[in-house]
C-alpha cells in the first residue's frame, strides 16, 4: 500500500493511531526487506521481523508522538524509527551487540542526515516535476546543478545542448563535470549563457539567467510543499534530492 504523505503526519497519529500503524507497515515491509537482502534476516524470518517490530512500533508510539517536531516529514522520521526497531530486534535473537549502528532518532532532525534518510517518493517526485519541463528538462537540470555548483553529468550537457558542437560539449564537461566550488557564481552563469545562447540563436546574460534559475526553483518548490503546503522543502532540500535523482 503506498504512503499519503499529505495525511501521514502527527495528526494522524494523533487522532487515528489505527491508521499510523497501517501507513507504517509500506516503510516496514521495505525496511525488512533491506534487511534480508544485507543477511541480517532470512527470508523465513519476514512474517515474524514484521510481527515482532509493529509489537513494538505500538508501543513506541507515545513517545514518537513526544518527540516528533514536524522539523522534517514524518515519514523520514518513522524510516530510522523502524529502521531502529528492527536492528533491536536482530541484537535480541543474537544476544550481542549488533554490527549494524543505529541511528539516534533525533538525528533525523539534523540536516547533514537528511541526505541518508530521504525517502525515494520524494526523490520521484522532483523527478516528475522536472519532466513537466518537457523538451527545458535538462536546461533546468543544468541550471540548476551551476545554482547549486554541482558537477554536470555528460548525459546532462549532451541533452541540454543537443544542437551544440562536441566541442562546445566538452568545454563544458571539462569547466562542469567536476567541482567547482571555488568559482564565481556570475562566472559559471556567464560561461553558461555564453553557450545556451549559441545554441538558442539568444542574447540572454547570465544574470538574467540565475534570475531565471532562481524563479523556476521557487516553483519548484512550491510543487514539492503542495497547496496546500503538505511539507516542509526548502532550496537545500531540493539540493539533496537533486543529488538523488536518476536524470
């Protein structure tokens, strides 16, 4: 069964602890499974991981209901919360101390482990949403990777600038596809202009282009909030799920 995450919040688990645990169940069944895949369990051992960890994930569930913040979404929280209960379970059946960390639950909190705890929904999501850009993807995808100063895949300069030389492709590739944090952004958006420009028969300048960037993101991320605003993303979020996305 598959997540709503416009309604799986702590409303929900609030009001209708039934239906909690039945959102639940879609990130234990892939949590389990991850599990088996890495050995922790056998394949016997489903039915009884995912009876032993909703057991306790009822019991937990007052103190999840203290604890959540709405700082990032509930389904990113309840990802290590189960992630958690599950390796708890596997230190009890082994009687020592398992080889796998857990993961503090607050840390769920803290931006530098977000990027670990991302939920693949929301990482299509942003893919969907840049497919709505139809024949501008892969501007937008480039546009925004020099936003974020992010290497460029070859793929990427390949399908932005089809009309391009190889050339001009490999100019970029070589000024782009690797790290380039130490450069100026007016620069990059400059540089980038220069060649979009070349190939769109324009005279855009790369302010107007960051400018550009800069609205399109803002729209993207109204998209992934919703309307209304079912979620919390911001222009860093967005910078980690680009990072995920298969383009």
């Amino acid at each position: 069964m598959p997540i709503t995450t416009d309604t799986f919040d702590i409303a929900l688990l609030r009001n209708n602890k039934n239906g909690f645990i039945l959102q639940c169940q879609r990130i234990l069944e892939i949590v389990v499974k991850h599990f088996i895949k890495t050995g922790l369990f056998t394949h016997d051992q489903f039915h009884d991981v995912m009876q032993s960890a909703n057991v306790e994930l009822i019991r937990r569930l007052p103190i999840i209901e203290k604890n959540f913040d709405n700082r990032v979404l509930m389904i990113t929280y309840m990802n290590v919360v189960i992630r958690n209960i599950c390796l708890r379970i596997h230190e009890q059946e082994q009687d020592n101390v398992s080889t796998v960390p857990l993961i503090n639950e607050r840390l769920a909190y803290k931006e530098e482990n977000y990027n670990a705890l991302l939920i693949q929904d929301e990482i299509k999501r942003l893919e969907l949403i840049l497919q709505l850009y139809h024949t501008q993807q892969y501007k937008i995808i480039v546009c925004l990777k020099i936003y974020f100063t992010m290497p460029i895949t070859l793929m990427e300069l390949q399908q932005c600038f089809r009309k391009s030389s190889r050339s001009d492709r490999v100019i970029l590739f070589e000024r782009f596809g690797r790290n380039y944090d130490d450069s100026l952004e007016s620069d990059n958006f400059n540089m980038l202009a220069t060649f979009m420009n070349k190939q769109e028969y324009n005279s855009t300048s790369g302010d107007s282009l960051r400018r550009w960037t800069q609205e399109h993101l803002n729209k993207i991320i109204i998209l992934l909030n919703g309307n209304p605003p079912s979620r919390s993303h911001t222009k860093d979020t967005v910078k980690i799920l680009l990072e995920q996305c298969s383009t």
